[in-house]
C-alpha cells in the first residue's frame, strides 16, 4: 500500500513539473500593408481560425525631410470590426528609417517621441477602432528600425522616451546580428524584442540561395546559450519576394509574388531563378519576355525547421510567436496544419 502510495505521488509530482514547464505561447500576425483593406473579412477569418490573440499593426513609418525635419509617412487607413477586436489586442508599431536617428537633435527626438505616441493614440482612436467599440486602449507599443552602432545612443534614448510619455509597455524588432552581438550592438532599453527571422542575406548579392531564410544562415545566429537580457519573441516569414535581374544585374525587387507569375514562366537549371516566356502585365507589374526573375518563399520544411531550432534556443516561461505577415493570398500558399505546428512547436 506504501509502495503504492508512493508511486501516485511522484507520478503527481512528474504531471506537476511537466504542466509547471510548459510555455505559454500567444499567436500573432503582423498587419504591415497601409491600404483599407489590410485586414479585411477574409483575413480576419484567418487570423480566427489560428486562435490568433495579437495583431501587431503598422500605424505609420517615419522618415526625415530636410525642411520639415522627422514626418509620418505610409499612414494607416482603415478601421477593424468590433466582433474581430473583441478577441484581439492590438500591438501599435511604428517603423524609422535608420537616416532619422542620425539627423535629429536631442530636443528633436524628444519632439518625435511626444509625435509618435500622440499619432498612435490618434489613430487608434479614430481609424482603428469603430466609434461604438468598448475597448479601445492598447498595452504595448512595438517601435521597428534596423539601428546601427553609429546611433544607437539616439534609438536607445528614444526608446525611453517614449515609454516614459505613453506609459506603455515599449517592444521593439531586432534583426539575429544585434541579437548575436550584443556586447557590440547594446541592448534597447524595452520590456521586450521582437526577434525577426528573415531578410537573413542580401538579395543582390546572394542570388543562388533564400534572402528571406536560409536554415544554414539562421544557426550561425544562435549557436550559444546566454539568454538575452529582455525576454525574446519571435517571427517567422510566411511572404514572398521577386527579384529582376539583366543580364546577371539586378534590377529591383517586388513583394507579394503574383501567383499567375508561374503561369509565365520557365524554370531554368539556377536555383531559384525563372525566366519570363511572354510580355504580361500582372497587377501594376510589367515583365518583359527573357527577363531573369528570382522567387523566394520559405517553404513548409524550413519553417518548421526555423521554428524547432528558436523553439530549443529560447528557454521562457511565455512567448509571443508570430507569422510576417496577415495576408491570405499569402497564407494560401501554406497548410493550415503546418502554420499551426510553427506556432505550437513553442509549448
């Protein structure tokens, strides 16, 4: 009976510590287009049908004007159902082009700070939300900008300030090489980051292998154990980029590959790479027979890949996990099964 006794207790003790280290993963999307119609029916049906919680939104991008100094650019435009929002929290992001940081004096980003969180409550409040919503506030404020050593010192001060005018929970994006280097790159000063998994290589330089996500690339990111000062969360890519070339010379880059492009196109012995059959026009895009077009979109395997190996290198007790981006011509592209085991991969 002792022995028996015995047995129930530890097995108890075992369920404990196994549902006590089980992590507590979020699922999210990124909304970064700017038209009405970003998150329209469809893909809020989608972000449902993901048991999706967070919906990081981009409201505004900032850039520099020579005479009118730090100004919104991109704006947002468009307003979400309140059936939707009564299950989402909404993650306001503000995208700065790294050129900002370098041209502003201290008094300057302090005006850019006092502009970024009075735009964003702005905006919540008259485009976001319908005007008979309940719950129109946000927690967190999610600041995106490749920052570099030379003005880290203006980001990081930044940063603060806008934390300290909104009172909110600040978050930012950070590329996998200020993540590795850190001693070199500091750290922001946020409650959180938002690691990026992809835009790994450059496009134009790397033409035989995946810009968006080489696995091979991704583990000389993480290969060492020392957790990051903040806690980490992390996202995937589930979008597609063009890249024309001339005569081995790049030309330029188109997002969001047309899926009738296939249809015009002949798959050639380099990998990656298509060549155009016939004159067409798709959408606003013009392609001229010969020309030599790139295609990247991280396959199924590689996600899940990408995410076992984020998944063994993060050890947290919570996580937000998110896809890049909300977009069903996109998503369509992926199994719904497969996407869903990206997410759950974190547990």
């Amino acid at each position: 009976m002792k022995t028996l006794l015995k047995y129930f207790l530890l097995l108890s003790l075992v369920l404990l510590i196994t549902s006590c280290s089980k992590t507590k993963v979020t699922r999210g999307f990124y909304a970064w287009q700017s038209g009405s119609n970003v998150v329209d029916t469809i893909n809020q049906k989608i972000f449902q049908s993901f048991n999706a919680e967070r919906l990081y939104l981009k409201m505004f991008e900032v850039t520099y004007d020579e005479t009118e100094g730090a100004i919104p650019i991109s704006k947002t435009n468009f307003k979400l159902r309140n059936q939707f929002m009564s299950n989402a929290e909404i993650v306001p992001c503000v995208f700065i082009e790294n050129e900002v940081l370098s041209k502003l004096s201290a008094i300057q980003l302090n005006e850019l700070a006092d502009n970024i969180v009075f735009l964003i409550d702005k905006y919540i409040d008259e485009r976001v939300f319908e005007p008979s919503a309940k719950n129109r506030d946000y927690k967190e404020i999610q600041l995106d900008c490749d920052w570099s050593k030379g003005n880290q010192e203006s980001y990081f001060q930044l940063i603060k300030l806008v934390k300290e005018k909104s009172q909110k929970t600040v978050s930012c994006t950070m590329r996998l090489y200020p993540y590795k280097y850190r001693e070199q790159m500091g750290t922001p000063p946020v409650d959180r980051i938002m690691l990026l998994c992809y835009n790994l290589l450059n496009p134009s330089k790397n033409t035989d292998k995946n810009s968006i996500l080489e696995i091979e690339e991704l583990k000389k990111y993480i290969d060492f154990d020392t957790p990051y000062p903040v806690p980490v969360d992390v996202a995937f890519p589930t979008y597609s980029s063009g890249y024309r070339f001339d005569q081995q010379r790049f030309e330029g880059v188109f997002h969001a590959v047309p899926e009738d492009l296939e249809r015009i196109t002949l798959s050639t012995e380099k990998h990656l790479h298509y060549v155009v059959t016939k004159d067409t026009t798709l959408g606003n895009l013009f392609f001229k027979k010969g020309e030599n077009i790139k295609i990247e979109r991280v396959s199924e395997a590689v996600l899940i890949e990408a995410a076992k190996l984020l998944a063994n290198h993060i050890d947290q007790s919570e996580i937000n996990v998110v896809l890049y981006h909300l977009d069903h011509e996109e998503l369509k592209q992926y199994n719904h099964e497969v996407l869903d085991s990206v997410f759950d991969i974190f547990k």
